[in-house]
C-alpha cells in the first residue's frame, strides 16, 4: 500500500467510525503481535469499534478498497489469528458493557464485553454464565469463534452451546440475526467457526441462578497417567454430579479437582459433593471457595513482543479411550522434549450439547457423550529459542498421534494447521467452509488468518 493510498484509506475510514484511528507506528505496535508472541505483523490502520455502525461502514470501505481485515478482541490468540500484514485491524473495543437480561434468566449482551464485564453484571441479579473461561479479560466475540471451555464444561459443554440467537455482519457490511431455526447454518458456522462468515455482533444466552459457594474436593495422584483412570466413572455417568472439574500437572504436582455449587455456606458443609467420588484419595474435601477459584487469571503484559515471552499452546480432544492412549504416548516419550518446568498440562471433561458445531473440538466421530480435552502448555521465556523449537516440536508429535487416535486439535492452538490437515481432521465441514468463503468474501480479505 502506498502512502497515498493508505492516507485515502484512513480519510475513508475515518468518515464513518467514532473512534479516532491508530495509524502511526507507535500506536500500531501492540497490535503487531498476540498473546502467542511467535509473529510480528504490522497492520496499516487499526479502527477501534465501538458499535455495529463501526463495524459495518469498517467491512464496506475495506471492500471496496480491496484491503484486508482482521477482527480482534483482547489479543489473546496464538497463532496469528487477529494479526494484519498492511491492512486493518478491526478491535472489538471494550467500553460501556451492553448488557440486558430478562425475567426468562436469558441475557442479550454485545460481544465487545468482556467476561468479567458480564459475569459481575448477572451476579448482581442472582445469575451466572453457564461456562466461565479461564481468562476473564477476554472478548465474548473472541471467546465465542473458538467455543470456549471452563471447568464447569463438565456439565454444561462449551460457551457456543449456551447461545440461542446471534446477530452476524457479513464480510460485505449486511446484518441479520441467526438462530438454529433461522439461518442455521450461518449460526453454526458462526460460533466456533473463527471469524471465517462474519462478525458476531450480538448473542443472545442461557444463564443460570447463581450459587456463589463451591464444596471443593481436591485429590493428589503420583502421575498424570494415575489421573486419568481415576476419571473412569464420568464416561457414562448420568446421576447427581459436581459442576466443576479440573485436572492438571505442574512442576512435578498432579491433581484433580472437582467441584459442587451452593447457594450458601451452610449448605456446601453439611452436602456432600455428588458422584462416586469416595474410593479418590482427598486432600482436601471440606475446602469451600468462590467460583472464581476455578479461574486462571492471566493478564498480557504490555510490552515490546521481544520481552513477552512466547505461549506454545494446544488442545486435543479425545474420548476416554483416546485419552488414556495419548496420555500413555505422552508420559512414556521423549522427557527431554516433552516435559519442561515451565509446562502445564490440564485436562478438562466436555459435555456435548445437542448442536454439532462443524469446527468444535468435540467434532470426533465418537458417540460418547462426554469427551475429554487436555491441554499442553508451554511458556518459553525470551532468547530461549532451543526450547522454543523443542515446543513446537512436541506439539508437532502431539498433532501427529492426535490424529492416529482420531482425536482433534483445538484449532485456537498454536499447530501449524495446513489445508490438507484440515481435509483430513474435519472432511465436509471444511469443504462447505471454503464453499461458504467463496460465496460471502470473494476476494479473500475478511479474516484471512483465521483457518488455512
């Protein structure tokens, strides 16, 4: 883009948005990278969105300019995602929460509000948010494209599986409001579908009444491979059961947690936590904490990307079966490579709900109702560059086996997915993706980094 184009690029932007824009290479910076920290792209002009008008005018002046746009929420992404190499950054900026919810317990809420934006707001009428993530600052929109997992996923699935309506801008500035039963498919291509057929502007979601007490029961195991048979028993199980669970290795501890809400704490003491839980070893059983216990909260650190240090993170799904081999695979490899002081690992158990989103993690061909995500997580910190090839290595291997076992990978991760992996992990969805693509952004320019 030459300078004269880019000047009429701005002056044409700046016509019809409310914010100011960011043009100059200093305001620019913190846009050229992402939580991930692995690539550097500088985008010409960042439009900080405040409003669907922002938005559409945004997609319409792009269009007709033939220039690229890339929608991003707080930068938490991983592989370069909401990144722009001479094009416009869209921000779902965060502002005033836009938050409205009914006597039905429904909440209709601007994808621009951030979790804990909304979290605070339906605590305060006696409600809460099916799923909780693990990183409160981020976007709903964000969280929204990829799905979205928490520890209450146990019981109630993924974020996307709360949604009942959605109101999707197409690549050329149009709107409409999409549901199972209007534009259903736009809907599930929507959710979890990362950013490839529109921006989610608004949702309309399922809460819950909120228990702000949880019974926790925490249980200590000699290895992460001891973990995952102690999770036999929530394959099939259909009785009572714990809202909360997590399990996790870190700096050699291994444990699993499991939790059960309560409205006060009277009743988390005298209740014991529901499901066979007895025969695990506890640490502790009578700890009782808030919902945010389950919450890992992570900030990104405002900084040049050169002193950030780079996340190599992924997530691979599994029924048990696929579980226990990949975690038998992962404790018997290379420890030189696969195991680091500075490497998580945690393990969620995913309800699937009645939708079959087409790019969820829970896409495999199993027919288990419950499946099972765990995430390995590296934090490499600058100049350490062996460690960070030794990473993307293992997550290399990771992919690979997730593969043989039938498994998927969380595409929000930072596997270098190619097209033909993607062919092969998600088959005709893939396809009727790129079909879509061809019809609702011709020229390729909305979200190019999304998916390959």
């Amino acid at each position: 883009m030459s300078a004269a184009e880019k000047d009429a690029l701005v002056q044409a932007l700046g016509a019809g948005v409310r914010q100011p824009l960011l043009v100059d290479a200093q305001a620019l910076e913190p846009y050229s990278h992402d939580f991930g920290g692995t690539a550097r792209r500088l985008p010409a002009v960042v439009v900080k969105a405040r409003c669907e008008e922002d938005v559409v005018h945004t997609f319409r002046t792009a269009r007709a300019r033939g220039v690229s746009v890339s929608v991003r929420g707080s930068g938490h992404s991983l592989r370069a995602q909401s990144l722009s190499d001479g094009g416009i950054v869209l921000e779902n900026a965060p502002g005033d929460p836009d938050i409205v919810v009914g006597e039905d317990g429904r909440v209709e809420v601007s994808t621009r509000t951030r979790w804990g934006e909304l979290e605070s707001a339906l605590n305060m009428v006696g409600r809460t948010a099916p799923v909780l993530t693990d990183h409160m600052a981020t976007s709903l929109g964000g969280t929204l494209s990829v799905a979205g997992y928490g520890a209450r996923s146990l019981v109630y699935g993924a974020h996307l599986d709360q949604v009942e309506r959605l109101r999707l801008i197409l690549p050329d500035g149009s709107a409409r409001w999409c549901s199972q039963a209007e534009d259903g498919e736009l809907f599930r291509y929507a959710l979890g579908g990362f950013g490839q057929v529109g921006f989610i502007e608004r949702v309309v979601m399922r809460t819950l009444p909120f228990q702000p007490v949880v019974r926790v029961q925490r249980n200590g195991f000699e290895s992460f491979g001891a973990l995952v048979e102690s999770l036999s028993w929530t394959q099939g199980w259909d009785g009572p059961s714990p809202d909360h669970f997590f399990g996790q290795q870190k700096r050699g501890e291994v444990m699993s947690v499991f939790g059960a809400s309560h409205p006060d704490e009277a009743s988390a003491s005298t209740t014991r936590i529901p499901g066979p839980l007895e025969s695990l070893s506890h640490q502790r059983t009578h700890m009782l904490v808030r919902p945010g216990y389950f919450i890992q909260a992570r900030t990104r650190a405002d900084a040049p990307m050169e002193k950030l240090p780079r996340q190599f993170w992924s997530d691979y799904c599994f029924d048990y079966e696929g579980l226990r081999a990949f975690v038998k695979a992962l404790e018997e490899g290379p420890r030189e490579r696969y195991w680091d002081d500075n490497c998580l690992v945690r393990i969620l158990a995913l309800k699937r709900g009645s939708v079959r989103w087409p790019f969820d993690i829970r896409s495999l061909s199993s027919p288990a109702s419950r499946l099972y995500g765990i995430g390995i997580y590296y934090r490499i910190e600058p100049g350490e560059d062996e460690k960070a090839e030794r990473a993307r290595q293992a997550h290399a291997d990771f992919l690979a086996r997730c593969l043989e076992l039938g498994g998927r990978p969380y595409l929000y991760g930072c596997n270098a997915m190619t097209p033909e992996l993607m062919e092969r992990f998600y088959g005709d969805a893939y396809a009727r993706l790129r079909a879509l693509r061809r019809e609702l952004d011709p020229d390729g320019l909305f979200n190019p980094g999304g998916l390959p």
